[in-house]
C-alpha cells in the first residue's frame, strides 16, 4: 500500500534536536554517556506551590471537562496581571489575551492564520527555526534578513525596507533574541513597526525569554501604538520552568485575537483546568522567585565562559536568556564540523549554530540547563581531550 504524503510535509525537514537526540542516545547505547548541552530545556523544577496547585485542582471532580477555547476568565486576568507587573504594559483580559498549550503552537497559529500561499514572510537569521517550518507548512515563502554581530545582532531597519514589496505579509522578531542572546532595543523595535504601519505588515514578537539573566524585561506592547500593528508571544516555559506544561499565550488587539482564535478553536478542545490553576499560581509568584532561578543560572553561566574559553571561543558577556552564543576560533571550519569534534572526542554535545540559519555558521550554543557538576564534567573532558 502507497499512501502519499501530502505536498505541504516536503516543504520541512525532521527538527534538528530530534534527529541529533537519536543520535545521542546510539552514542548512549555504546557507553559513551554524552554530556548534553544543546537543548535548552530547563531542568529546575517548578516552585512546590505551583505543582501543589494542580494537584489539588486535579482532585476536583468538576475540573476535568473541555474548558473553553480562550482559556478561562481567571487565567486571562492573572496573565494581564502579571503583564503589567513586568512590563508595565495593559491588557484587556477579555479580548487581548488568548492562552495557549505552549507559546510554539502560537507560531503555528498565527501562520497558519494569516498566510496565503505565496505570501512573504520576513524571518531572522540567525533565528528560531520554528519560524521557517511553520512558514513552509502554511504555504508562505521565506525571506530571511540576517542579523549581523557587527550589529550587536539587532535588525537593520534599511536592509529589511529593501525586503519589502507587496506579497510581504508578516515579520518575525525574538527579542531578547535567541541563540545570540541580544536584548531588546526599543528604539530598534519603534523604527520597525513604523516600518510595517507604513507598508501594512503584522509584526509578530516572540518574547519568552525576557526574564532569564536580564535586568530589564521588555514588551513590544510598552511602544505605544504597537498593539494596532504588533502581537506578542510569552510563555511559561523558560521563566517558569514550565516547559513540558505547554503554557503560553498570544496578546494583541481583540480582532488579531479573535482571527486567530478562529483557527485555534478548531485544533484544540481547551486547555485542562488544573493546568490553568497552577498557572495562574505561577503568574502569582513575585521578583524573589525569579532572583533565585537567576543565580543558578548565573553560576553555570559562568561555567559556561570557562568551557568557551578552553575552546577559544569569543563571546559577549551581555547576552542574556539561557543559553551562551560564541563564535568559534576557526573561520574555515563549520559550526557542524566543530561540533561534531567535540562530541565525538570529548561526549559533549553542543548545538552548532548552522541550525539556526546559515549567518549562525560559524558559532555555537551552549544551554545553560545543567547542573553545575555536569558543567565542571564537560570542562574536564574537553581540557583532557585537547578539543
């Protein structure tokens, strides 16, 4: 029997990670026992409080029917809430938040939303390779602009201009930015949705990482004017420690909600009430929670550093987020190919920077979700492998 695949499934490649992680777990198989770190999964448990709320919601026997498609009234005014705690910025809980399973399925939506095939769709490079997948499954066509490090990786309004014609629908911005770890520059973000009010293009802001190792936690939505042009991602995951709880949400103004709550309602049947209760206790915590997450990470950051060091790398010491984004030391060998070397030769895996676009090619990132031991383990390997 030859059942044929759609046309739409060619347009994507197996996600990097799954294919390396089956790799990882041959290597395993053999005795090699890998030092991961490439995947930035946070391996901090939640705050106690958070996992005692979903249980006790859970034994409720009234908590487990389908719950509505926008998520319950309670979870949208603690997400407004805790969205002008940190930001500053207001929301109508009503008609400006949509909750989400996980912050990925709201890149899938708002493309699957907005798209047209043949519609443009500007992604960064480096960047987030969700953006590129869910573009190809939507029938949009990818145009990449490339951020450079002589740019401190920030967009150029002027090459991005020169990008835009009339099939440009839509754009992509991750600030602060992953893998480079660049904060958010407001003025930057201002310039650019002037840029898109002009040339009528929805800009679309991924922001889960904006309370990990930074200072200064930003919205999009603290430019004024920008929920008329922009929406916005966040996520429960990184902050949170959250990330196998799949919580997330889109924020903007109440058509783009209700447009792609359009879509939405048709792939899920609601999120579990008792998932939503334990977010709202997440959303409830104050700054000391976060400052304590903070430290850890900062601890192996500084791990990090000494590992990257050993390897020559060059790095910033501003970036911010969980992970550590560094040039390698050798402009004739790829990302792949330095990489590869350590893993093979020293059990360390690190993710090479190709995989987030081809301006990635000649650096790596390392996540800083492992343990401190873990980290001094990988130092040793390397330093006793002459990588």
């Amino acid at each position: 029997m030859n059942i044929k695949t759609a046309d739409r499934i060619n347009t994507v490649k197996e996600y990097y990670f799954s294919k390396k992680l089956r790799e990882i777990e041959e290597l395993n198989k053999q005795g090699k026992n890998i030092i991961n770190l490439g995947i930035g999964s946070p391996d901090l448990a939640p705050d106690n409080s958070i996992i005692e709320s979903l249980i006790e919601s859970a034994k409720n026997p009234n908590n487990h029917a389908y719950q509505s498609y926008k998520g319950s009234p309670d979870l949208r005014s603690a997400i407004a809430k805790w969205q002008n705690t940190i930001y500053g910025v207001d929301l109508d809980p009503t008609n400006e938040i949509l909750p989400l399973i996980g912050s990925k399925e709201g890149i899938m939506h708002i493309s699957m939303t907005y798209l047209n095939p043949g519609d443009e769709v500007l992604i960064p490079d480096p960047g987030y390779p969700t953006y590129t997948s869910a573009t190809n499954l939507a029938g949009g066509k990818i145009i990449k602009y490339h951020l450079r490090e002589e740019d401190g990786w920030q967009p150029s309004i002027e090459n991005i201009k020169s990008l835009i014609n009339e099939n440009t629908k839509l754009i992509w911005v991750n600030y602060p930015h992953m893998p480079t770890g660049t904060q958010t520059n407001l003025d930057k973000l201002k310039a650019l949705l002037e840029l898109a009010k002009k040339e009528n293009i929805l800009v679309c802001n991924d922001n889960p990482y904006s309370l990990t190792l930074n200072d200064n936690p930003t919205s999009i939505f603290q430019i004024e004017g920008a929920k008329e042009i922009a929406l916005e991602l966040n996520s429960l995951s990184k902050s949170h420690s959250m990330a196998g709880w799949r919580l997330g949400w889109i924020s903007g103004k109440s058509d783009r909600i209700n447009e792609i709550l359009k879509f939405k309602s048709n792939m899920d049947s609601g999120m579990f009430l008792p998932v939503q209760h334990a977010a709202i206790k997440a959303l409830s915590l104050d700054k000391s929670y976060h400052d304590e997450i903070n430290k850890t990470y900062a601890k192996r950051r500084k791990l990090a550093w000494e590992l990257l060091d050993i390897l020559n790398c060059k790095y910033n010491k501003n970036q911010v987020g969980m992970f550590v984004w560094a040039r390698i030391p050798n402009d004739s060998v790829d990302s792949s190919s330095f990489a590869d070397n350590i893993l093979y030769n020293a059990n360390v895996f690190i993710t090479p920077g190709i995989i987030f676009g081809e301006t990635g090619n000649q650096y790596i990132r390392i996540s800083l979700c492992t343990k401190e031991a873990v980290f001094k383990e990988a130092i040793d390997r390397i330093k006793a492998n002459r990588i």
